[in-house]
C-alpha cells in the first residue's frame, strides 16, 4: 500500500523547523573587528584639513600631454590587466561561494535498457516462472534538492573569507594602478625637465658664442689678451660637450614611457612636441596627513581585508570540526512502461535531514585550526608592518618635498633678483654706460639661474608625485 505524501510531511516538518531555529545560531570561530591603528603616531590620527588634497593633484595633471600618457598607459598596461584579471577572478569565487549558501533544485531524465541476470541474486530464492521478463526499457524523470543549514557558520566564514579577499584584489588593483599612474607622471615630469634644461643650455651656448665673438675682436685690436680669449673658449666647448648628456637623458624617459605607456618611441616623440615646460609647481600639503593615508593607501587596505580573510579562514577550519547538517530530498517518477510514467503510480519521492559528523581523521581538523590560526597571527604581523612602512613613507616623502620647496623657493627669490639685474644692465647698455659683453655676461647669469630654478623645481614636481604615491594615491578617486 503506497503512503500518503501527506502523512509523512508533518512528521519532517517539526525537524526541519527545528534545525532552521539552530541555523540562526553564531557562526563559531573568531569574530573579525576591524584593527585600531595604535602603531601609528599621534599626529597621523588628527584630521590635517588638508582638503586640497585631490585638487592639487589634478592641478598637475591638467597637463594635456600627461593625461593622454595616463590614459595610454591605464588602456594597455600589463600589470593592470593581471591585477583586473585577479580582481575578475576573486569576485567570480565570491559569487559561487555566496551560491553554495543557498537551497539547490536539480532535473534529470533518464532513460535506460536493463537486462536482469536469472540466475542472479534478485532470482535466486525465487520459483521458476514461466515466460520471466528479464529485459526492458526503464524511463525516469524527476528532481532533487538539497540545503545545507549552516549551524555553525562553516558557509558564513566561506563567504566572509571570499568577499575580504575580493575587496583585497580591488585594492591592490587600485595600488597597480596609483603605481603606473605615478611612474608616468615621474618620467614625463623628467622628461619635461630635461627638455628644458636643454633649452636653456642651447641659450647660453650661444651667449657663449656671442661673448666669445666680441672676446676676439678686442684680442685683434689688443684691447684684451689672448689668454681671456683662449679660457673663453675654453668655458664654451666644455659647456657644449655637457649638452649630448642632456639630450641622452631626455632619451632615457622616452625610453622608459614606450613601455609604460605602449607607445612606440617615434608615436611618443610626435606627441611630446614641441617641447615643453615643467607644469607650474602647486601649493604642497603641510605635515601630518593621516586620514588620506589610512583612507587612500591601498597596500594598508588590502593587508587588513586579508587579516579579514585569515579570521575568516579560521572560522572555517573550526566549523569543519562540527556537525553538519542538510535537507535533502527527491521526486519525480519512474516506469517501465512508457505510457503509464506520468501517473500516480510511477511517482517516488525522498525528504528528510541528513546529518554528517566527523568522527576520526588522524587530527587532520585540528591541525587544520592551527595552520589556520598561525596565518591569521602571520596576517596580523603583515598588517602591522606594512602600516608602519606606510607612515615611514609618508614621512620621509613630506621630508623630501620639505627641503626640495625650501630650496626652489629660495631660488625663485634668486631668479627674480637676477632678472631685475638683467633689467638694469639693459637699461645701461641702452644708456651706453655700459658695453655689450656686460649684457651678455648678465644674460648668462639669468640663464644659469633659470637651470638651477628649473632643476629644484623637477625635485620638488616629482617630489610631490612621490608623496602622492605614498598617500595611496588620491587621484584614484576622479
């Protein structure tokens, strides 16, 4: 006699309620709380109301040449694409974790052809019978589902292990990116430096060779000795052969942007003409910018999400110690008779709990908790260094771009009063007062001066990127 489905249900039903009042239970382990930043200095846990942050950043990069370079190398840089491809991957796991959490209902259909052996088992106890029907076609069609109630939080811990390593690979793929963007910005603002200083010297060797002109002409008439001659000359071939050495090193930056960017040399030479200047240099940040790092640095966020990640880890090697237990059950129908399959006698349906327990494994469980635990000390150890690095970064990069703006502020003072020199020695010349050598001298002096000017402002530019970098980058936010 076939029982009735309805006869049996409320007899799983109270378990199942049962076990799904359990499921709301803690999930076992540690439970992760976010690190206080106790390692770091006092000072770098204030607000620094330094809110023009970004803005300055973006001062730099309106420098249309950069920004394309920017955009070339974000399209097609290597290591951006592995850290995207991570990222993909990461959030690809976390998804098929997160779906394991949930009930899963499967079709299947079969259709087979048996044959029965007579003197098998299934016949040996049994009376001959005339005309046996050993041999049929047996069709089936049905479902079957299951859901595991996570007492314990075994699948929580899973996907709270998934998601930190997830929001780690997003922070490191931002890191490759604050990274190429600010290698492209330090080889650009060198190779704008190098172009300049060029410049420059190109100037002043031709001063040289007008002062050298004039030198001549009074050791002909002997109003001056050949020897001023002779060391003017001198000061001038040594001059010029320094200026190979500055178009090399112009070189050197094309060189090194061609791979960053994925632009051959002859493309990048035709974007970077005509030759540039150095961008303006914009207020710098003061001291003590804690919340841009914390915020910003993504080497501290991804070391802390995979702290995250170990607490995690060690939630799950502790749940795998523990029951687990699932709903399971089946439907559908069967027959060997075709026509018959859908009727209420070809059905057959399965419901119930299934509980699995471990009960010996030679301590694989356990050790598994200790491995697990010794990578969440190890993670722990990794977060604090890398936010001790962060900070000793910080540092030494507003240290650097300190004393690079003492010295070109200074120097802009320095320009500015030999420009008013060069007036006045201007006006004499008009005056007739003085000679025109006098000019020229003061010309070469200015020019001088606006090579030192131009090199103290190079450090002070790629200064300021270096602190951005260590900042974690706060053009990652545009």
């Amino acid at each position: 006699m076939r029982q009735n489905p309805q006869q049996s249900l409320p007899l799983a039903l109270p378990l199942a309620l049962c076990i799904l009042t359990l499921a709301g239970c803690s999930a076992v382990g540690p439970s992760y709380t976010p690190p206080e930043p106790k390692s770091v200095p006092t000072q770098y846990l204030e607000p620094s109301g330094n809110a023009n942050l970004i803005s300055t950043w973006q001062i730099l990069l309106a420098d249309p040449a950069l920004q394309q370079l920017q955009q070339r190398a974000l399209a097609d840089s290597p290591d951006l694409a592995l850290a995207l491809a991570r990222l993909s991957q990461a959030r690809a796991v976390q998804s098929v974790q997160e779906g394991t959490t949930g009930p899963t209902l499967n079709a299947s259909t079969q259709a087979s052809s048996d044959r029965l052996s007579k003197n098998g088992e299934m016949f040996s106890n049994v009376p001959p019978i005339q005309n046996l029907k050993t041999q049929f076609i047996n069709t089936q069609a049905g479902f079957d589902a299951s859901w595991e109630i996570d007492l314990f939080g075994y699948q929580r811990r899973l996907s709270e292990a998934a998601k930190a390593r997830t929001e780690a690979a997003a922070v490191r793929a931002q890191d490759a990116r604050v990274s190429l963007t600010a290698e492209v910005a330090r080889n650009y603002l060198e190779l704008r430096l190098w172009q300049q200083r060029l410049q420059l010297a190109q100037a002043q060797l031709k001063e040289m060779d007008d002062q050298l002109a004039i030198t001549k002409v009074a050791v002909q008439h002997g109003e001056t000795a050949k020897m001023d001659w002779l060391r003017l000359q001198n000061q001038r071939d040594n001059f010029a052969a320094t200026l190979p050495a500055l178009a090399f090193s112009e070189r050197q930056n094309l060189a090194a942007l061609s791979p960053l960017t994925g632009s051959s040399m002859v493309e990048l030479q035709s974007l970077l003409q005509p030759t540039g200047s150095l961008p303006a240099m914009p207020e710098a940040p003061a001291a003590g910018l804690p919340v841009e790092l914390l915020k910003h640095r993504p080497d501290v966020r991804a070391a802390e999400r995979d702290w995250a990640a170990a607490s995690a880890d060690v939630g799950v090697a502790t749940a795998a110690q523990y029951p687990r237990f699932s709903l399971v059950g089946n439907a559908g129908w069967q027959s060997v008779h075709g026509n018959d399959l859908m009727t209420a006698a070809s059905e057959f349906w399965s419901l119930g709990p299934r509980l699995s327990l471990p009960l010996f494994n030679s301590g694989r469980l356990a050790n598994q908790v200790k491995a697990n635990e010794a990578a969440l000390d190890a993670a722990r150890a990794s977060y604090r260094k890398t936010l001790l690095s962060a900070v000793a970064d910080v540092d030494a990069a507003l240290s650097r771009l300190s004393r690079y703006e003492l010295r070109r502020t200074q120097l802009v003072q320095a320009e500015a009063q030999q420009q008013e020199i060069l007036r006045l020695t201007q006006a004499q010349f008009n005056a007739g007062a003085v000679a025109r050598l006098d000019l020229i001298v003061a010309l070469r002096n200015l020019n001088n001066q606006q090579d030192q000017l131009a090199q103290a402002q190079g450090q002070s530019l790629t200064a300021l990127v270096a602190l951005y970098k260590a900042l974690g980058g706060g053009w990652a936010d545009q």
